[in-house]
C-alpha cells in the first residue's frame, strides 16, 4: 500500500504553527543548561540525563518525582505569591528543601492556545508526610530532554485530619529553568533543608540540616573507606578469612568467630570490592553460636541482653577445639590460636571434665587500671582488662569512665539521640589507632553508621 503524502497547511494553520515554534522558542531559546557553578545544588538530586523528545514531560502515575522544593516563608500580614523576579529578596523569601519527593497523579498535561500557539503545562500530585504546601510555592524538577523546569503550586488541599497527614496539589510549569530565575530563587533562599525519605519512614523528622546532611554524606564515604581498610588489614589469602595479630610470636595469628559473624551479618557482598569475601571457620561445634555477646546487643539495639552476655574473653589454642572431618574446622586450618569467651568451655575442656563454674570462679577484676573518660580518650586498648571488646566501665555502666567510643554505644543502646558528629570524630581517629584497636571497633563503627545512615 502507498504510502499517503500529507496535505500542506493552509495559511491560517500555518500561521498557528508559526506562532506556536516562536512561542516555543522563547520558552527554550534562554539558557537550559546554566553554568556549573549556578546548578551545584540542582545537579545532587536531579538527574538531567537526555532522554527520547517522545519522553519529555511523561511521567507514570504514582511514580516519585525528585524535586528542589522552594517553600515560600511567611510572616504575619504577608501574601503568598509565586517567584516574581521584581520582587525584592527581603519581601519573598524561601526555604529551600532539597531532593523533596513528590508522587505525581499523572502524567503532565499540555494544553495549545488556539489563538496565539502558546502551550500551558499543568499537572497534580500527593506530597509526602512533612511539608505543607501552600499556593505560589514553587519547584524545580527534570522534565526530560536534559532540561530543568521551573513549576509553581497552583492549589493546595489537605487530604486529612490526622497530623501527619498529606497534601493534593496542582502545579503549572512556568518556564524552563534560566540562569536568571535560578539565580533570583537562589538568593531568596534563608534556609537550606535535605529531604531523606528513610528518615521519613522510622517515624523521625525527614528535613535535614546542611550540616547533618554533609555529615551523613563524609560517614557515607567513611563506611566504603574502612570498609576497605578493614579488608586489606585483616583478611587473609591463606586463611580466606580475617585473622589478627598477635603478641605470642611473629607468625602467630588468631581468629575471632564472634567477629566473623557480624560481619556476614552487617555486611553484604556487594560491599566487598577486590577483596574475596571472608569464609566463617568452624570452631569444632561448640557454642559459639549460641553465646551473646555484645555483637548481638548491638545488633539488636537490647542493652538488657548484656545482662545474659559473656563479657569476658581469652585467647586459646585452636588445638583445644575438636578436630571434625569438614574443610573448615579451626583446628585444621593453621591458624594458631582462637579468641573465645572466657565463660565458655573449649572442646578439650569439655573431654577433661572441666566445670563451666570453674571458669566462672576464676574470674577476677583488676582495681589498678586507670581508666579516662570520653572527654579525654576515643577509644581503649581492647586488650585494658579481659572484658570483650570494650573496657569494664562500659560494661559496669560507668558513663564517666567509658572512652567517647563506648559513649555513643551507650546512648545507641539507651535509644537517645547521639551526637552524629562524635560517631564522625572516632571514625576519623581509627585511621591512626593501633591494629587491635582497628580490628575490634571498625566493625562497631560500621554497625553505627548504617543505623545513622539511611541509605547504607
């Protein structure tokens, strides 16, 4: 079948069609793609790929829109109304919430002007629990086509009664995003917000500070840094696990199970990079699995549970464990020595008949240790008494004689709210702490980061 030619316009269309390019290349002619320096804040959530001219401005039901939303600041006699760039910035100003998220209804429609071509780009949406959007509020959003536009909030209506409640609205494009506008939107702005939907989620207030974003951003990249850190110190080719040093010789090496737990725990392979992912070994069947300690309590935010954990540990041979005839049983592996609760029964102590009450009874405190308290020190020595992992006034509940390390632990358990910027100061400091002191509380610092961190 041929394929039918088009008929030509006529004059009256053809001057519509004239009217309508023209209007569209007033719209589109000033400069879509600004400078660097005058989108720094556009370019961390919105993503300006170019994309197919048939995708411009769809946008799926119920999908979430990533906006840079400008709430307007209002004062007790003033008016809401859109950006007007004659307006001075003493007179509008705005609180900019950046990466708000937005479920849009449909698709944004448009709509011709008969008379003169121009197009009207209209669409609605649901806001998230948070923001209360009013009339002339306006946001920057893509549109498709590598280009930002620039939408005003047309009507606003409360969708229910309850405090948490959220918000229909109508919105209407009224440019492409210049050099211009950004510029005047940037400099009514007296309050810079994040939107961090995770937050939003576990009930907490999801608007951010600068500062606690750009912290959340510096201990994003701390988890990925000693994450990696972690695994050239402390894993093992030979051994195709992490083992530690020790002081009982030159080759003398150790592992830790309780550690190598939480670590397939916390950490999921996709995190590992050019690192072989660290096998559990073993250790002849015993208890280990069975035992709390304060990996579980951390895990499971419960500081009642120290109450039933083993406290203590000690270092013993491998050879104390039973030999199994599996790959990875400790005792033939050649790792020379197990870090083991000291409230626990080895293998070879089970066969001697050695009574659990005894290990018990055997246990002693030492009064003649000095500890500091978190003001004065980050971090102890794990090895400052024979308490696992930290020291014995954490375990005592001593909050005067705890390091700033076991400080913030105390207060994740407690459930208050921890000073972020503390978890930040011990994070920089283990850089320069000593290989036990690495091997132990890297793992503690990782589990914190990924409860404060939302998008780990």
């Amino acid at each position: 079948m041929p394929l039918m030619t088009p008929p030509k316009p006529d004059a009256r269309t053809a001057t519509q069609l004239e009217k309508r390019d023209k209007s569209l290349k007033e719209i589109i002619t000033p400069i879509t793609h600004p400078e660097e320096s005058q989108r720094a804040h556009l370019e961390e959530v919105i993503d300006t790929e170019f994309l197919a001219a048939n995708a411009l401005l769809a946008h799926v039901e119920g999908s979430e829109w990533t906006t840079n939303y400008y709430s307007q600041v209002m004062t007790e006699g003033s008016e809401a109304n859109p950006q007007a760039l004659s307006q001075d910035a003493v007179h509008q100003q705005y609180r900019l919430i950046v990466g708000m998220g937005i479920k849009v209804n449909g698709e944004l429609s448009q709509d011709q002007n008969s008379e003169d071509g121009s197009f009207t780009v209209t669409g609605s949406a649901t806001t998230l629990p948070g923001l209360t959007p009013i009339t002339g509020d306006m946001f920057t959003a893509d549109v498709g086509d590598g280009r930002v536009g620039l939408f005003t909030i047309t009507s606003s209506r409360r969708m229910s009664m309850l405090r948490d409640t959220v918000y229909g609205i109508e919105y209407r494009m009224t440019n492409f995003l210049t050099a211009e506008t950004e510029h005047d939107l940037s400099e009514k702005v007296v309050e810079t917000r994040y939107f961090n939907k995770d937050y939003l989620l576990n009930g907490e207030d999801p608007f951010l500070s600068t500062s606690d974003h750009n912290l959340e951003q510096e201990l994003t990249k701390d988890y990925y840094s000693l994450l990696e850190y972690y695994m050239q110190l402390f894993s093992s080719r030979e051994f195709r696990t992490f083992v530690l040093p020790t002081d009982k010789g030159e080759h003398a090496s150790a592992y830790d199970p309780m550690v190598l737990k939480l670590f397939h725990l916390i950490i999921p392979r996709a995190d590992v990079v050019g690192y072989e992912y660290p096998t559990i070994k073993q250790v002849g069947g015993d208890v280990e699995t069975d035992t709390v300690t304060i990996w579980d309590v951390l895990l499971k935010r419960d500081a009642d549970l120290l109450r039933f954990a083993a406290t203590r540990s000690r270092l013993v041979l491998a050879k104390e464990f039973s030999v199994q005839p599996f790959f990875s049983s400790i005792a033939m592996t050649g790792i020379q020595n197990v870090v083991w609760p000291a409230s626990e029964l080895t293998h070879r102590e089970k066969q001697q008949g050695t009574k659990r009450s005894h290990l018990i009874d055997a246990l002693e405190d030492d009064d003649s240790i000095a500890y500091s308290g978190p003001d004065s020190i980050d971090f102890y020595p794990p090895d400052i008494d024979d308490y696992y992992v930290f020291s014995r006034p954490f375990y005592e509940g001593d909050a005067e004689r705890m390091s700033k390390l076991e400080y913030v632990v105390d207060q994740y358990l407690d459930g208050d709210k921890i000073r972020v910027g503390d978890l930040k100061d011990v994070a920089d400091a283990l850089y320069s702490a000593t290989p036990l002191q690495q091997f132990y509380y890297i793992p503690v610092v990782l589990v914190l980061i990924k409860v404060f961190v939302r998008n780990l």
